[in-house]
C-alpha cells in the first residue's frame, strides 16, 4: 500500500516517496480470479484499455466491489498505440465542437497536475501560417478561444498560453524548416503521455483500491437470466481454466471490439463502432533540428511532429479498417503518406532509412452517416443495451476519466442500494502522491545510489515516487543497473519490475507497452528480446523451452511486422501480420 509520507531522508532507504503497492504479479493474479470467481460483484469490467480500467478505478473508489479483466493485455489495443497526446483537440474547434474541447482541456489540466504529474508532461507545438494578416488573425482567435476554455475547470491550466513568432523567430526555433515553408507562426502547449505505461497505471491503482483485476482473461460468453444479463463466461489463457463470473451490472468498455462483445449477447446492440486506422512513425530527434513539435494541416486531417525523449514521433494516417482489430498493420502506402507530407515542410527530407520503428492503433469512432472517418464523432456514448450490461463506445483518450465516470454512473442507477459520485477528479494514480518532493531532490537520490542523474530523472518520470522499488531491486542486485542491450534508455532492473509489480506476462507485454523498446530500437527489440525474456523467466518460473518460445515469437512478430509494412495495402499488410502467432495460441 502507498503511504501518504513525504520524501524519506534517513539513511536505511533512498528518498523517494512510497514503500510500495504490492503491486501487480503473479499472486495477486491468481488472488485477484480466485475473488472473481468466488463471489457475486457490483461491476464487472471488461477490456483493459484505457477506459475499462478508467472505469474500474472510478467503480472501486466509489466503494463498490469491481472486477476487471482484458483479453490481452493492458492498453494492448487502441490504448497503447495512440498519437500520445493528452490535448483538447484544435481541428475540433473548426467543426466547432466547443463542449468536447472544453471538456479535454479541463481533463488535460487534471492529468497534468493532480492525476499524473510524473506521466504526463506540457509539449510545445507550432501551428504554422502560410497565409498573410486573415489567418493570423483566424488562428489567433482559436488559440484565445483554447487558453480560454482551459481555464474553465476551476483551476490554472497547467501550460502557457499561445504566442506568435515571425518568421524570424520561427526559422530561428526550427532551423530544419524549408525555405519559404511558412510566413509565420503560433506557439501553443498541449501534453503528452506515455499511454500504455498510463493505462497499467491506472489498472494498478484500481487494484491498489481493492479492485479484483487480471489481463490474459478473456470472455467468451454473457450468462441471463430471463433478459437480465448477471455474468460471463471467462476463459484464463493462462492456465486454460473457464469459469464464471457474476456481477450485478456488467460495463462493456471494448473499444473497436465493442460490437463483436455485443454479439455474445445474442441480441442487436444499439451501439455500433466503427474502426479508423492511424499509423506513426518514429524517427531519431537529429533528423529534425527543432525546439518544438509542430501540427501541420493535410488534405484528410492533422499530421502531428512531436518530441518524444531522443525520438520524433510523426503521425497519424486517418483510414477506415475493417480487417483483424488486434493486430491493425502499416503499409508501405501509409509510410510513404506520412513522409511525404512532412517532407513538404522539411529541408532536408526524411526517408525510409530513417524511421526506426512504426505503429498501427484503431480509433473507435460512433458510426455515423458519414464515409470519412475522419468525420465520424470523437465524442461518446453510453447506453444499458439489454438489463444488466452497460456498454461505453467512442470517445477520445483524453477525456478517458469523464467516459469511465459516465459509465459507472450508468450502471450504478440500476443497482438497488445508492452508490456515491465519482470521485475520481480528486484520485492520484500510485506514484503521483509526492512525486514533486522527489524530483526536487533527484540529485540527493543520484548520489545515494551510483546511478547518474539523467537515470534518476528516467525512473522518476515513469514510476514517480514507486522508483523507490525500481531502486530497491538494483539494492539487491546490481547488475539489474545495466542498460537493457540496444535499448540504453532502460535498465534491466525495469524488465524485472514489469513482471513483479506491473502485471506484465509475456515478452511481447515488457518489450511493447511496460518498455516501448519496440519502436525506439533500430532493431526494434531483437537484442534486448534474449534478455529480458531471461528476466522474466526467473520471476515467472519459466523452463528454458518456455523462454526461447518467448523470445522465437517475439522474433517473428518483428519480421512480420517488418514485411507487412513494405505491403502496398491493408489486406496484403493484414495477411502477412498475421503469420505472427499469438503466444497464447503457442503455448
């Protein structure tokens, strides 16, 4: 359990708030679906994503007994492959959605500065002019309107305001810029987060609450009564065991999987999702010389350059995707999409030589009548589609706090006793709670440890105060000090802590989402696969047999992703992901 202490300076224990959660392993694991099967629940959630485990967390805390499970893993899907962006949406001021951009604003300053200040942070962008005097003073009125509507939730913003640069001062911040590229430009701020080390943050200060939460679970059948739905059939992936669990209102929050979880009902859903691709691309921080991110217009949407730790992340692609929702892949068309439209801007053009890692995720957009997913609403909907199962479709990562708080508030109208208002608004995820004591004093840390500054500054803003426990391994072990090989910006002692604390079971979950070796690294995990599968083996109790079947798969998850992105569309990309077996399907 985190304690509400402050920093601690005696000399048994590095400074740095919290003697820890418990965590996420193995044992709280199997606790977590022994309590699932073992007793009627108020809410059971299924999906794992950023709004199923949002609402879990708002469930728990309303003092509600709660279950969660997801297929996969945390954030497997949408969740962990987002622009990572917590923002309150500038193209949506153009379609003048005030009310979603008001609300996203509000959320963004929640995140930043009472919900998760070590996991999310202020970004600077451009937003570049090409027109004379009229789009100045166009977008100049927007970026006031934005200030604005972030000073609405009863607290500062968090960030500065707009500024505006002359083209001298812009060619000044971004030397990379092309000649002639643009006349000007504006300044604004908005955040960005790591999501999937969020969304397993989130699942774990659920369980830290007293929810009963557990990944590689998966349902595979609702249970009625008469019309009333009061539980699923769950399969563990893990172990191979089926069992029930019952809950009194279920919340079905599976994102682009929302239709295919309606259709075990057996009945029409009234809610229908639609899936719309968007692929990124990561490239070195030297290929663009800038001090700032930028937001540049194209023909379907908004191509975003942002700064992401000694990487450039450039996206996304707006498509409609109708093929395997798990694993969405990036085409040689997509690619070529994004460089070709940053290009325009750029001096000296990217090209493929340069992109060290690629990624594909699925928007769950509200169908509507619309073609253009770009279109569809980011807005979202909850409904009771049969008694007993809630279901919460669309929205948008940023407002994942007010989606949860919806959904719960849903089902909790038909539960017969009177349960309390959300009071997630005020709920720090573990780690957060004295985080800025901890980095006022990351140097006293540095040097209590051996460990360099900028390693100190790392843990710090990804675990907050819990890199207390990150340390104490390292205390025990020293050598889990080393950097993981080909992905420096990560020690072993972290692949360790993914498996004991954060609920990570697989190889595919560490290198992925706990870590983002994946699409930081050249080779996109190869050399650091061997050796972290051999960490997590002695912590998960592996055979030798096991551990290479993690890393072979690993492997071939790599090469397939390799060849579908050299793939000229979606079925051909789709058909060569798809020669990856899942692990689960392999043990």
């Amino acid at each position: 359990m985190a304690t509400k202490n402050p920093v601690r300076t005696d000399d048994e224990v590095t400074p740095v708030a919290a003697t820890g959660t418990g965590g996420l392993g193995p044992d709280q694991r199997r606790a977590a679906i022994a309590a699932m099967r073992d007793q009627e629940l108020d809410i059971l959630v299924v999906g794992g994503g950023i709004v199923g485990t949002g609402s879990a967390l708002d469930a728990v805390t309303r003092g509600l007994s709660v279950g969660l499970v997801e297929a996969r893993d945390w954030s497997a899907g949408t969740s962990s492959r987002s622009s990572k962006l917590v923002h309150g949406g500038i193209r949506y001021l153009e379609q003048l959605n005030f009310a979603l951009v008001r609300e996203a604003l509000i959320e963004r300053g929640l995140l930043l500065q009472r919900i998760a200040p070590h996991l999310v942070k202020p970004v600077k962008f451009l937003f570049p002019l090409t027109h004379r005097v009229w789009e100045r003073a166009y977008i100049g009125a927007g970026m006031a309107m934005y200030d604005a509507f972030s000073w609405t939730g009863g607290r500062p913003p968090g960030v500065p305001h707009h500024r505006h640069l002359t083209r001298g001062q812009l060619y000044k911040a971004i030397p990379s810029l092309k000649k002639g590229a643009m006349i000007g430009g504006m300044t604004y701020y908005d955040a960005q987060v790591d999501d999937a080390r969020y969304g397993a943050s989130v699942a774990r200060t659920a369980a830290y609450y007293g929810a009963h939460v557990a990944t590689r679970v998966r349902v595979e059948g609702f249970i009625k009564v008469g019309e009333r739905v009061v539980g699923v059939e769950a399969h563990d992936l893990e172990t191979g065991e089926k069992f029930q669990i019952r809950a009194k209102q279920i919340v079905n929050a599976t994102g682009v999987w929302t239709d295919d979880t309606q259709a075990l009902v057996g009945e029409r859903g009234q809610v229908h999702v639609r899936a719309s691709k968007g692929v990124h691309l990561i490239v070195p921080r030297d290929r663009i010389r800038s001090t700032m991110g930028m937001i540049l217009r194209t023909e379907k949407s908004v191509l975003f350059v942002i700064p992401w730790g000694r990487h450039w992340l450039v996206g996304t692609t707006d498509t409609d995707w109708n093929l395997d929702k798990a694993h969405p892949a990036a085409t040689a068309k997509d690619i070529d999409y994004i460089l070709d439209h940053v290009n325009e801007v750029l001096a000296v053009p990217l090209t493929r030589e340069d992109v060290e890692g690629v990624y594909a995720g699925l928007r769950p957009l509200l169908a509507g009548e619309s073609e253009e997913t770009s279109q569809l609403s980011r807005e979202h909907y909850v409904a009771h589609v049969v008694p007993g199962l809630v279901v919460i479709a669309g929205g948008k990562w940023t407002t994942y706090r007010v989606m949860a708080k919806d959904a719960i508030d849903e089902a909790a109208s038909a539960l017969d006793e009177r349960v309390p208002k959300s009071v997630t608004e005020d709920i720090a995820l573990v780690g957060a709670e004295g985080y800025q004591a901890a980095w006022n004093q990351r140097s006293v840390i540095a040097a209590r440890t051996g460990l360099h500054a900028a390693r100190i500054e790392h843990l710090l803003n990804r675990y907050g105060v819990l890199a207390n426990e990150v340390l104490a391994l390292i205390a025990a072990d020293p050598g889990l000090a080393s950097p993981v090989p080909g992905a420096d910006d990560y020690l072993q002692a972290e692949i360790v802590y993914a498996t004991t604390h954060e609920g990570a079971l697989h190889l595919d979950d560490v290198l992925a989402r706990r870590t983002r070796i994946s699409i930081e690294a050249w080779d996109r995990g190869v050399s650091a696969a061997p050796i972290a599968a051999a960490l997590m083996a002695k912590v998960l109790g592996w055979d030798a047999k096991h551990e290479q079947l993690e890393v072979d798969t690993y492997l071939e998850r790599v090469r397939a992703e390799r060849e579908s992105q050299t793939m000229p569309d979606d079925e051909s990309a789709d058909r060569v992901r798809l020669e990856a077996p899942e692990i689960v399907q392999a043990v």
